[in-house]
C-alpha cells in the first residue's frame, strides 16, 4: 500500500493511495477528503454482543473504525486526526505487537489487530480517561501525537517512567506498572498524578506535548469570564 505524510511535524496528514480492492481501516471521524471510488463502512471493533456489553459495563467506551475501500477503481483517502502534531507508523509483526493510546490511533491495515477486549481498554488500566489498546498481527499502524513524537528503545532491564498523558505507546514485549507520582503530597501538588514504570526489552513512544496541560491552561483563562456570567 502507497502512502505518504505531508506537512509534517506539526499538521500532519496522511495520505494513502488505494488499488482497486485495496482497504485500510481509519478511526472513524478522521477522514479528510477521498476519491469518489472509495467505499466506506463504519463498525465497531467489538466482534460479539458479549463483547459490546463488556464495553459498554466496565469501560463505558466504544471504539468505532471506519472500513475503506476502493471499489471503483484506484482511490485517495487522507486522514488526519484533531491535535496538532506528528503522524508516525509503526510496523507490527507476530512478534512485535504494541500497546497504544485510543486517542493515539489512527489507522491500520486490515491484517493488524486492534483488541479492545483486552483489560487496559475496558477497565481503564491507565486511569485518568485514558483507555489503551493492543496492537498485534502483520502490518502497519499509523498513530498520531500531540506535539512531536520521543522514541526510546529500552535495553533488557532498562526503566523509564512516564506521565500518562505523555505515553502513546509501547511494546508489549515492555514490562509496566501504573503508580502515583511520588507521594500523595507530591501527586496533588506535582501535577503529573499518575505515571507509568515502562521495562525493557522495547520501544516507548512518548508525544512531547500534554492535552490535559492545554486544557488545565484554558480553563485558568475562561474560569474568570464563567464565574462573573454566573453570578
């Protein structure tokens, strides 16, 4: 499959060129343009009612793709996602599979797998609203990052500890624990609450900016203009 991403580090957008029968599966909502030749189909990535149910009691998510297919002939599809940052492909094989961020995921070839079923999405694993899923199969994986892209590869044994909000991936081949940052002192007043203590051997993927910082950051500008409406 061709592909190229454009605008890179900062707006990037991906986009694919399809031969006829050609599919790859985006996250629903990331489209941008595509040929009229382009078929798509939305579904869950839940495969059973069971499945659906599980979701939806324990993680109150779910987790919609969008199939695309060039039908009529050749097509182009471009897919970008909503924070600002880079695009990055990651190449998954039998042997090398990952767990992402949710909101991380781009899209997908047909043969990769994205378990939702898997207790880090439908529990919550990460905390904090963040939902991870895992990745594996044979092909490759687009993901998106707010801000640009810090790739570390961690040797046997080697450690490293992440914010959540700065985590976007990491091999499942990686040990991990979710802890609180420092002390409870220091997780009320450090800001960063809770972290997660990746082991090697694999590569972490870490974006360098922080949406839950952004957020935090407008709010310290709209709370004054909200409360004087209020009163």
């Amino acid at each position: 499959m061709k592909y190229e991403i454009k605008y890179k580090p900062s707006y990037s957008m991906l986009i694919i060129s399809l031969e006829r029968g050609e599919t790859i599966v985006g996250e629903a909502g990331a489209m941008t343009y595509m040929s009229p030749t382009v078929e798509v189909r939305t579904r869950k990535r839940e495969k059973s009612i069971l499945g659906t149910l599980g979701l939806s009691l324990l993680g109150r998510q779910s987790f919609f793709v969008n199939d695309y297919t060039a039908t009529d002939g050749v097509g182009e599809i471009a897919l970008t996602s909503a924070p600002i940052g880079d695009i990055e492909t990651v190449e998954v094989s039998p042997s090398k599979g990952y767990i992402i961020q949710k909101n991380s995921y781009v899209a997908s070839t047909p043969e990769v797998n994205l378990d939702i079923q898997w207790q880090g999405f439908t529990k919550g694993l990460f905390g904090q609203g963040l939902f991870m899923i895992k990745v594996n199969g044979q092909g490759t994986l687009f993901i998106n990052t707010y801000g640009a892209l810090d790739k570390h590869t961690l040797k046997d044994g080697e450690t490293l500890v992440v914010d959540n909000f700065h985590l976007v991936a990491f091999s499942d081949t990686c040990q991990y624990e979710v802890k609180k940052f420092g002390g409870l002192k220091e997780t009320i007043l450090g800001g960063e609450g809770l972290v997660t203590k990746i082991t090697g051997p694999g590569d972490v993927y870490i974006q360098t900016k922080n949406l839950k910082e952004l957020v935090d950051w407008l709010w310290t500008l709209l709370e004054p203009r909200v409360q004087s409406r209020a009163r």
